[in-house]
C-alpha cells in the first residue's frame, strides 16, 4: 500500500490533542493524507500542535468536509473502525486481516481508514458508507481505545504487510540441522560428557534429556552442530591429556 493512495478519515473528532496525535502517529509511519469531518473548532490549536510536533503540517494539509460521505466522494473502498457488533454490522476484519486486504487487492486504489468521534465511534449510518470493518479485539474490561492509539494499531500492520516491511527486521529463517545430524551430535556429547564424569553412569539421559530440550527449542543449525561437537572435542582432547599426565605421574 503506497502512502498516497490511503486517507485516515475522523468523523467529527472533538479532541485538538487526539488530532495532534493522530498527525504524529501518521507521520510514523509514512501517511500524510489527513480528512476531518466536522471536526471540533480548535482543530489547529496549539495543544493539537504541541502533540503534533514536526507532524503538524500533516493537519496544515488536512481536507475539512462537512459529512463523511462528501469525504468519501473519490474513496474507492473504506474500512469503517468500530468494536460494536450486531445485525448490520459482521464480517470484520482484524488489523492484520485488514492489511493483508490492503495489499493482495487494493494496493493500486484509493482507499481510506475511517475512525469516529472519540466518545461514540462511528454510528450504523457512517459505517454503511463503508465497504468493510475492522475491529481491534481488546479486552473486555476496557474495550474501548484511544484514538490514536488505533490508529496505530491499524497503521503498523499496514506498514509490516507493505513491500518495505517485509523486507525489514524480522532475521529470515534459519535451515535447520537433520535429525541424523543432531543425533549423531548426541552421541558425541554422551561418550564425552560420560568420560569426565559430567554425566551420571547410571543414568546418563536424564540430563542428556535437558540438554536435548534446550537445544530442540532454540533449533539448530549444521553450523551449531559442527560448533558443539569441536567443543566436545577439544573435551575429549583435553581428557586424553589428563589422563595420560595422570599415567605418567603415577607411573
């Protein structure tokens, strides 16, 4: 989803800190088109711009509409925001669900996130102008979230399911050893741990079998297993010594 092609839409927000906010959260993470539906008179004030900092031109350039079907006119598809269920109101999307939408179909149009007034959200009226919802499963003691905190919600999956996320952060993924490879390794580490006495003779896969939960969770690589079994090794190695010295001295 290219930043231009989608619009964050507030319906009739009352909060100049919220709007500031919202600017700061949208220049976060790239998105610069801002409308506002009958939005509160203080709009541009200073506490919108204290919160806004360097995001303030996002607002300086926000489109200003009297209802959100004039804001919607050039839309192509919305997705409405709400945490209401009922009759009219199914099929939602998750934040994630909604990105994956974004890019497999939508990427090339234009299309808005549409948030409503703090207080109530978006009403059955609004959201009928909207093609798809998205609701953001919080919990149920205190549903109900900020404003711009949705919207970062919202905006991170569709920044993280974009071209330049997912070619971001996440390490790739690892090739992982075989089970011979990994089997053979054991094998190692029992005759060497056995033969300084690390193991107990008697028992000696009780604590093989930790060794065998640490590793298996971690996931190893050939490279892994060819640095563990020189270490075990240089144990064998440094055991043949000893035991030499010993034989000498003892002579």
């Amino acid at each position: 989803m290219k930043p231009e092609n989608l619009s964050i839409i507030l319906v009739e927000p009352r909060g100049p800190i919220n709007i500031g906010s919202v600017c700061r959260t949208m220049m976060n993470f790239g998105f610069t088109q801002l409308r506002l539906v009958n939005p509160t008179k203080h709009y541009k004030s200073l506490l919108a711009k204290k919160m806004a900092l360097s995001a303030f031109s996002v607002l300086e350039n926000a489109l200003i509409f009297d209802d959100l079907a004039s804001a919607l006119s050039d839309i192509q598809i919305a997705f409405g925001t709400t945490r209401r269920f009922g009759k009219y109101r199914k099929n939602f999307f998750t934040p994630s669900g909604a990105a994956e939408k974004f890019r497999e179909t939508y990427q090339k149009i234009s299309c808005a996130l549409v948030l409503g007034p703090e207080d109530t959200g978006l009403e059955t009226k609004d959201l009928d102008l909207c093609q798809h919802f998205i609701t953001i499963p919080t919990h149920d003691a205190y549903p109900s979230m900020n404003l711009s905190h949705a919207l970062t919600v919202l905006l991170y999956e569709v920044s993280l399911k974009s071209d330049p996320g997912k070619k971001s952060f996440d390490p790739p993924s690892k090739k992982l050893a075989t089970g011979d490879e990994i089997e053979h390794m054991f094998a190692h580490m029992r005759k060497s741990l056995l033969d300084i006495d690390f193991l107990d003779n008697q028992n000696p896969d009780h604590l093989l079998r930790t060794f065998r939960r640490i590793f298996g969770t971690a996931g190893i690589t050939s490279r892994d297993v060819r640095i563990i079994r020189g270490l075990m090794s240089r144990i064998d190695w440094t055991e043949n010594q000893r035991k030499k010295y010993t034989k000498v001295r003892d002579g």
